[in-house]
C-alpha cells in the first residue's frame, strides 16, 4: 500500500473505533460525555499509532539527511538496506543507485587521473600548470628538472622561479606568448618551443605552460632537407651533365672523321643552353640563400601595382574605394614576391582570370592573388611553402618559399587556401608601418 493508502486507512479505523466507543458509552452515560471520552480515547491510541507509524519513517529520512550530507563531502560509500513497498522504499532505491553511479564515476576519474598523471609525468615536454595570480599548481618531472634542478614546484610562487631562471628561457616565459629559444650546453645547443595558454578550472583562471624540446626534430627535418636538396641537386646535374658529356663526344668524332662542321654549331649552341640551365638553377638557391635584409620605407601601392600590372596586363585588380593608398616595407622585394605569386597564378590559370585584390585592415594590409584553377590537394597546401617541394614539373622549389621568406621577414604571414568553386586563394598579411594608428 502506498502512504497516502495507509493513513487513509489508519484514519478510517479510528473514525470507525471512535464512533464504536462513543455508542457503547452512549448506553451508560449522557452523550456529550460518550462523545468527549470516545474522542480523547481515540486522540490517545492515534498518537501512540502516529509515532508507531512515523517511526520508520523518520529513520529512513534521517538515512536519507545523513547520505546527502556524505554527497556534499564527496563520500558516496553509505547506503540504505529498508525493504518497504511503497514511495518511500522507491526514494531509498533510488538514493542507493544514484550512490552506486557516483562511487562508479568517481572511480573512472580516479583512473583517468592516475593515467594522466602518468603520462605527464613520462611527457618530454615541461608542463607546470599555475592558478593565478601566481602559484604552481602541478608541474610534471621535466618542468621540475628544468625549471628547480629535480625539485618539487608544487605550491612554489611562479614569478619567484622565473626570476632564477636562465635570461633565455626567463624571456621566452615572460613574453606571454608561443615562441621558440635555445640554451647553450656541453653537447651543443638545445632548441625549445613555448606555448601558453589561458583556461578556467573550477571557476578560476589558471595558465598553462608546455616547453618542448625541439632539437631532436629539428635534427630529423634538417636531415630530410639536406637528403632532398641533394637528391634534387643531384638530377638536375645528371640532366644537364649527361648530355653535355654525349655531345662533347659526338663532337669530338666530327672533328676527328674531318666531317661537315655544321652540325658542331647544334652540338655547342645545346651545350651553352644546358650550361645556362646550370646556371640559372644554382643562382636561384644562391639568391634563396643571401636574401637580404628587408630595407623597410613608405611606399604608394598604386605606383607598386602599376608597374606590376605593366608586367602581367591581364591581371585584374580590386583596389579599396578612396585609392590604396600607402603601404611600409621593402617596395622592390615585395614587388618580386607578388609577380612571383601572379605568375604561379597565371600558370595554374592557364586561360582563366588571375585577380590581386588589395583590402585596407587595423595595423596592415591584406593582399590576395586568386585564381580559377584545378587548386591543390590537402598534402600539397601543407607542403607548397616548404624549400625544394615543387608541383611542376623541373621545378626548383624555391618560389613560395621565397615569398613566405620575404612576407615573413617583413612581420607579415602567407597563406595558402583552396577557393569555393575551384583555384587557389595565396592570401598575405604585411603589416602597416609601426606607430602609425
């Protein structure tokens, strides 16, 4: 039976008992005395039955107030053992599941943790993790070994470690954004990568620090360069050395058989352009190579794009209404890197429009070079900026990795994106000259 029932039923028994009483007594005495008796009679064994039945009832609430309690101190370990029928056996159970699922989560967190924390601990790279303003809240056995010699950071003030920090990585922290450093040591220099981040936990904000080492990477890449600049180097002598050696040959028998001398003319004329081939590739790496300094000035963006659209008449141009007005960097070396990024368009393109679009932005300039061609696979957008990776064919490489060296060094950034209906977007970012608002 349900609660309601039950009192319902207990209060039906009385009623009927009271009625009961009050007509024996009626036979004896007066009836507002039957009825005053019957009812305090009845008042009597309905309060005795009251507590009887609340009883119960006040032990599983009392179970129930001291497991709630436990909840908020985060102990799910006690549950209730009342075997009842009815709401109140349905809330017990309840409460016992919801424990059992709260004992079982935080068991699975406790295991989560235990596996993050060792993998923190076995990580390379240097995690300390600091609650603001300034405490160490966690660092893991790198950052300890970097930052304390071994020791414990745990609870440490972290403007105290940065100040006995070496001046390198001092900087790289205190820069309060993603850079790269380098320590000198006996075995040469060791090269890392900082990356701060901002997150809130339990509603207050803590800071992230990660440093990685790098020289091993960096190692590896350099070695995959030097591979694939000899291999590449190495074709392009056999390509133009093999020839030359079987003309220089076949001359020699002309010249040795004393026969028509006509043909000496071919032979040397395929020698010089095989030579100059040489040539050109090998200064194309030198001018890679001794890239100079950007000399930085204010410049017109009209005179810029004019004499670059003498060069490329087809281009199409979307200047910003009110003119272009003026731009801050090298003007020659940009001038180069644009009509190198117009003609890798015009390639692509082939008969389709190629357009440099120019937009005014807060402290820089936004230029994009768009065409309508068969655009790049994902493999080759994460390479096309990489020295020595080409997609023509007896390409040197060098192209977009010049321009991003020149974007670059002017504090700007190259990207390079597939269009919405086909082509390629070589979109940059230069930078206005400083100061200026």
């Amino acid at each position: 039976m349900s609660l309601e029932a039950r009192f319902l039923a207990y209060a039906l028994s009385l009623a009927a008992a009271s009625a009961l009483l009050a007509a024996l007594l009626a036979q004896s005495l007066p009836l507002w005395l039957a009825l005053g008796l019957s009812w305090l009679a009845v008042f009597a064994l309905g309060t005795l039955w009251l507590r009887r039945c609340t009883a119960p009832l006040n032990r599983v609430l009392e179970g129930l107030n001291n497991g709630l309690d436990g909840f908020l101190d985060r102990d799910y370990s006690l549950s209730l053992a009342i075997a009842r029928r009815d709401e109140l056996g349905e809330l017990v159970a309840r409460y016992n599941r919801v424990g059992e699922a709260l004992r079982a989560e935080r068991q699975q967190i406790h295991q989560r943790e235990l596996l993050l924390e060792s993998i923190l601990e076995t990580n390379p790279a240097a995690t300390v993790l600091v609650v603001e303003p300034d405490t160490v809240l966690f660092a893991n056995a790198a950052a300890r070994e970097l930052l304390n010699q071994g020791q414990r950071l745990e609870r440490k003030a972290w403007s105290a470690l940065l100040a006995q920090c070496v001046e390198p990585l001092r900087e790289a922290l205190e820069r309060g954004e993603d850079s790269l450093f380098s320590l000198g040591g006996d075995q040469g220099q060791e090269f890392y990568h900082v990356s701060l981040r901002r997150l809130s936990l339990n509603g207050l904000p803590h800071r992230l620090i990660l440093i990685r080492p790098l020289t091993r990477e960096l190692n590896r890449q350099e070695v995959a360069v030097w591979k694939k600049l000899i291999r590449l180097i190495s074709h392009e002598l056999n390509n133009s050395l093999a020839p030359i050696a079987s003309l220089s040959h076949s001359g020699r028998l002309i010249l040795e058989r004393g026969g028509d001398p006509a043909p000496l003319h071919r032979v040397f004329d395929t020698i010089a352009a095989r030579a100059q081939h040489l040539t050109d590739f090998i200064a194309g790496y030198v001018r890679f190579a001794r890239l100079p300094a950007p000399r930085p000035a204010s410049f017109a963006w009209a005179e810029l794009l004019a004499r670059l659209q003498a060069l490329e008449p087809e281009l199409v141009l979307a200047l910003p209404e009110g003119g272009p007005g003026s731009g801050w960097g090298d003007a020659a070396q940009l001038e180069q890197m644009l009509l190198n990024l117009v003609k890798n368009a015009r390639e692509a393109a082939g008969d389709g429009p190629v357009e440099l679009t120019l937009r005014r932005e807060t402290g820089g300039d936004r230029l994009s070079v768009l065409d309508r061609g068969p655009g790049m696979s994902t493999e080759q957008l994460e390479r096309a900026l990489l020295p020595f990776y080409s997609t023509k064919h007896g390409g040197t490489g060098l192209g977009l990795p010049l321009c991003r060296e020149i974007v670059e060094a002017h504090g700007g950034r190259l990207q390079l994106g597939n269009r919405e209906g086909g082509g390629l977007a070589a979109s940059l970012w230069l930078p206005g000259r400083p100061g200026a608002a």
